[in-house]
C-alpha cells in the first residue's frame, strides 16, 4: 500500500485560517491553545482539564442507556465506566447524523479521536474517545442525503424524503418512516454484488428501521462499524443530559451581553488579521433557541430588553426566558457558539478532532470558555484521505493526471488530457503562436510608445481581444476534440465521479458504504492504521 499526500494549501477552497493553522502555526495562535499541535502538551494540559469538576455518574449513566440501545460492546461500557474516574479525560469528534452515516470523513474523524486517545492511553493518560451526534441540528436538508459511486461509475444520489415531518425539528427527532426502505434498496442495487454485502445489508437494515430517529439509525450504524474500538456515543437531545448542561445554559443567558460582546470582538479580530469568521455574529443574537412547539426556534435579545423569537411577533421578557431556561433546560438548545462549551462542560474533554470550520468555530469562541468558567479543549485537525481504488490509478497514470489535475474541474481535465496525450503538436503549436504574438506585440509597443503613448495604449486592447479569440478558439478544440473520443471522456467523467465528486473532495461527498461494499469491514481498520498524528496533509491511500 502507498501513500502519497497533498498539502491543503494546494486545495481548492482551503481558507487561510486553516492552512496557517496546519503549517504557520504562530500567524493564528493567538486565537488557539499556544500549545497547537503539540501530542506531547496534551499530558500536561490534561491536569487543567482535570482542575475541573464534572458530573461524571450522572453523565455515565446517560451513557450507558444510550450506548446499550445503540448496540455497543464490552470495550464501550468500560470506557464509559472510566469515565466515572476522576482522572479520566476525553478526546472527542463529532458530527450530523447524516443519512448512513453521511460522507466518509465522519468515520475518518471517529477514527482520528480513536488513535488519539490510543496515543494516550499509551503515555499513562487515561483517554476515552467519544463522538457527539449532532442531533439537535436542525438544517434537515444537509444530512437527509448522501452519494456513493453506482455500479456504472457514475455518481448517485440517494436523499431521504421527510415531508413536514422535518419542519424545523431537531434533526434527531425526525422519525424514519417506510420511505428510508426505498432508499435502503436504493443503495443495495447500486453496489456491487460482493462477499461483504450479506453483512452490509444487515447492518444497514438493522439500523435504518421504519420508527427510528434519524439519530438512532446513524448511532446504531457507527456503532456496528467502530464498536471494537470502544468508541463512545453521545446523544445530547437526552433531556438528562439537558438537565445536567442547565447551569452552564444559565450562565451564558445571565452573561449574555459580554458573551454576544466577546464573539463580535473576536470575529473582527480575525478579519483585521486576514481571516475568515465561520459564523456571523450579530449583537443581538442568542446562544441559544427555544424549542418552540417541537421546532428548534432562534431567538434575539433586543434593545428592548426582550426576547423575540425569529419569524414571529412573539416576545418576552428577559427575567422570564431566563426563569425558564433555569426551570427547563430542555425546553432549549445551544447554537453553534455555545455548543462545544456545553459539550465540554459536561465531559473532561482533553481534546476536539475538528475539520477545517469546526477549527474555524473555535478561533471565535475561545474567550467564551473563560467567561463561563471553563477550560477550553486542544483541538486538532481529522485525518484526511482520499481513497485511492487501483482501477482509479491505473485511469489517472493512463492520461498522466495526478489528483490535483482534477481540481481545476471537468473542463480542465479535458484539457489537460487533450494537450499532453491526444494531441500534444497541436497545444504546442497554440503555445508558440501565443508566445511569438506576445514578443512581436511588446516590440511594436514600444516602438509606438516612442511616437505616441495614446498608440500604445489602443494596442493594449487590441492585445486582449486577439488572445481572447485565440483562448476561445483553443477550447473549441479541446471540446471538439473530447466529443470525438467517447471513450476517454467516459473514463474521465469516472475519474470525476470517484475521486472529485461535485467539485470535492472525495471524502466530503461520497459514504463508506460505497469502499465497504468492494472492500469489508478490514477497510475501517486499514484507514486507522494509517492515521499519523503528526501529519496533517491530505493523504492518498491506495486500496
């Protein structure tokens, strides 16, 4: 097996914040831990998480409910009964339950806060990994499908059809009804008929079943695939748990001007710097909504001294909500700001494996954790891979392409195979008559420049519009040249499909059912053998 990797700063739409992140660490850590991706300062800031106190039974107990119905194992409920240990910590990841789990960089994730805790455990750190289903999200639309390569090579799509029942509710109630039975079927004859399917729809079959929540299903599927690495779930729409995230609910309501104050504060800061902020704050928001007759409603606390609820005339005031979030927490639910301290108020987290807006998310609201008396997490990067088939190799070594050709889009492929193999005479013929034009026209500018400036000038115009008919011209001949060779833009559309799907990466589009279904369940063990902590690119892994 070979790998090869690619920095991220050499992907499409990697925000500076995160490249600096990866490789200039010191340009961001103003924003972070001054650690950054120190493994080693992890055992010492272990004894800061641990300064902390929790409610680690009344947690534990949530747990071992939750995990029991998830179908977990021996290796889950004693990481949970160490949780109840006072030197205990945990390294945890998260993300939506996305339909069958979503796109593989869920499992990547899952896998990347497994070896970690490994990796600690290993120094004498007792680590339990965790993953928090995000199930009070309430943006239906962006879990409800998922893709996977269909037995023509082409990408397929495969979306779950909630009707009303998705109606601004929190995406782990929305309860599965007989339609995930089509999509079921819809993704078993999409594979490839194999040794590994047999198992594969039992799983699938076992765990999507008409009367589920959409977070039971995905929690039940993870816990088939990632049960013999005593991954722990986490379920935060447990009214228990809500009971227990009260206080911390409490605070952020009581301290809500300099709350609101502190993220406006450090989203300018980061765009003073050059940087993105991941979430738009607004003065007025608040870190929590209301679940308002079982949708997930956000509030605002105006100059009034009120709280309105968004989309309606409703208002109350600021002693009541706050009364209310007091009596019944679970009558709310923490947004995007307030999630992870919540998060780490109920758990000894030591560490967050995070994608590029969850680090994102923390550069924003690190100064929150102090004003709530808590002691915010390392956070460090999931592993990143590209699944690499060996018929997907052979392809891009055919027409010399390297994954990074594929970024530039279907266009650009097409190009760059036309003119390196098809028909090379021809590109370089295009290349030199370019470059002669460009020599002959910069010899009669300044010429001109010497009669008259105003002359110069006009060829630069005339300039741009040769070029632009030359550029125009070029791709007629690529396009034209593509149509007549089927087969290579067959190949190349299957290329796309697999290792570039919808101008992504692959592991951001495309579900592990698809690599489970040619390659079985050693795959997931295959992928967390070659996790390296220390190294951060996207990698290639060649199956």
């Amino acid at each position: 097996m070979s790998i090869n990797a690619i920095r991220f700063s050499d992907i499409p739409r990697t925000s500076r914040l995160f490249a600096d992140y990866l490789y200039d660490f010191g340009k961001v850590s103003k924003f972070y831990q001054p650690e950054g991706l120190n493994l080693d300062s992890l055992i010492t800031r272990a004894e800061k998480v641990l300064s902390q106190t929790f409610s680690r039974d009344a947690v534990a107990d949530v747990l071992m409910d939750e995990n029991r119905l998830a179908g977990a194992g021996e290796k889950t409920f004693a990481n949970i009964e160490k949780l109840r240990r006072s030197d205990s910590v945990v390294i945890i990841t998260g993300q939506q339950a996305g339909l069958f789990t979503g796109p593989l960089y869920t499992v990547f994730k899952a896998l990347t806060a497994i070896k970690l805790a490994a990796y600690l455990c290993d120094k004498g750190i007792n680590a339990v990994p965790m993953f928090w289903i995000a199930s009070e999200d309430h943006d239906f639309e962006e879990v409800n499908h998922t893709y996977i390569v269909n037995r023509e090579g082409r990408l397929s799509e495969i979306t779950y059809d909630a009707g009303e029942a998705a109606d601004g509710r929190p995406v782990g109630n929305i309860p599965l009804d007989d339609e995930i039975l089509k999509n079921i079927e819809q993704m078993i004859l999409s594979l490839p008929e194999s040794e590994f399917m047999p198992k594969l729809v039992e799983d699938l079959q076992e765990s999507y079943k008409p009367g589920n929540s959409f977070a039971s299903s995905f929690g039940n599927l993870m816990m088939r695939w990632l049960s013999r690495f005593g991954v722990v779930l986490i379920n935060p729409l447990d009214d228990r748990l809500k009971e227990i995230a009260g206080e911390i609910y409490s605070r952020a309501m009581t301290r809500l001007p300099e709350f609101s104050d502190h993220l406006v504060k450090a989203s300018a800061e980061l765009e003073a710097s050059g940087y993105h902020a991941q979430v738009f704050t607004n003065p007025e928001a608040v870190p929590l909504f209301m679940i308002d007759e079982g949708k997930r409603t956000a509030m605002t606390f105006r100059s009034d001294g009120r709280f309105h609820l968004k989309g309606s005339d409703r208002s109350f005031e600021a002693k009541e909500v706050i009364d209310t979030v007091s009596r019944c927490p679970a009558c709310f639910s923490p947004n995007v700001t307030l999630r992870p301290i919540v998060q780490d108020f109920l758990l000894p987290t030591l560490a967050y494996i995070g994608g590029p807006s969850e680090i994102a998310y923390f550069a924003q609201i690190r100064s929150n954790y102090s004003l709530l008396d808590r002691i915010e997490p390392a956070v460090f990067p999931r592993a990143s891979f590209t699944l690499m088939e060996k018929r997907m190799a052979k392809s891009l070594n055919k027409f010399n392409l390297q994954l990074k050709d594929l970024f530039g889009g279907q266009e650009e492929v097409a190009k760059i195979v036309v003119e390196r193999g098809l028909d090379q005479n021809i590109a370089n013929q295009f290349d030199e008559t370019e470059r002669i034009f460009d020599e002959q026209i910069e010899k009669l500018k300044m010429s001109l420049t010497s009669v008259d400036p105003t002359l110069a000038e006009a060829l630069k115009g005339g300039r741009e519009k040769i070029l632009y008919q030359l550029h125009n011209l070029r791709t007629r001949f690529i396009n034209n040249r593509s149509k007549r060779d089927e087969t290579t833009g067959q190949q190349l559309d299957k290329l796309i499909s697999a290792l570039y799907p919808n101008k992504n990466l692959q592991e951001r589009e495309i579900n592990m059912l698809y690599f489970l279904s040619r390659y079985g369940y050693d795959l997931i063990d295959r992928i967390y053998d070659e996790i390296d902590l220390n190294a951060h690119d996207h990698k290639l892994l060649y199956l």
